[in-house]
C-alpha cells in the first residue's frame, strides 16, 4: 500500500490545507482510478466516512464509489464500522474506514 504523509482530524470539516492537497495530487494524475482515492481519503481521516461523503470529497456521485467500495470490502482492505446518521439524507448510512494492521496497532 502506498504510504501518504497528509494528516485530517476531522471528517465534518476536512482542513482547507488537505482538500487543496488532495486536489493538487487529483489535477497532477497521481491517483488512476477511485479506489486509490478512496483508499487515500480514507488514510487521511481520523473518524469512517459514508459513502456519500467519500463521493462529495472526491467530486463525484455517490453510485461512482459504490463499486470500488464493495472491491476494497471484498479484498480486506476497509472495514465497515458501523452506521451514523448521513448529513444529507438524516438517514442512517453504512461507514468505513480501513482496516489497520497489527503493526499499526500500539
């Protein structure tokens, strides 16, 4: 997995710095498809994300992360942790965030 040195606290109001980070890796081609940005946002977030919010950060509908969602399950790489209330909808909403390896633990 590619490591990444950017560092969000929040998921209500991802900092100004890392948004603009994001979009400068976004317009430079570094990420070839959604799960690479799935897989970043997620590595920068301190608290799971909905779908939804996964897909308003990357600028896209939420049908576009679904997919590559579902793959990242299938393949260990995020977990789903539970449902919080999704902002948009006031529905309750499935959230994610990736699964940490026992190295990562401390």
């Amino acid at each position: 997995m590619l490591s990444y040195s950017l560092l969000v606290t929040s998921t209500r109001d991802i900092s100004q710095n890392s948004k603009e980070a994001y979009y400068q890796l976004k317009r430079n081609g570094y990420f070839k498809n959604r799960t690479e940005q799935i897989l970043y946002i997620l590595s920068e977030t301190s608290e799971p994300l909905t779908r939804r919010e996964l897909a308003a950060i990357i600028g896209c509908e939420p049908s576009s992360v679904s997919h590559p969602v579902k793959r990242l399950l299938c393949e260990d790489k995020i977990i789903q942790v539970g449902k919080k209330k999704n902002s948009y909808s006031r529905l309750l909403a499935d959230s994610f965030t990736l699964k940490r390896m026992k190295s990562d633990e401390k």
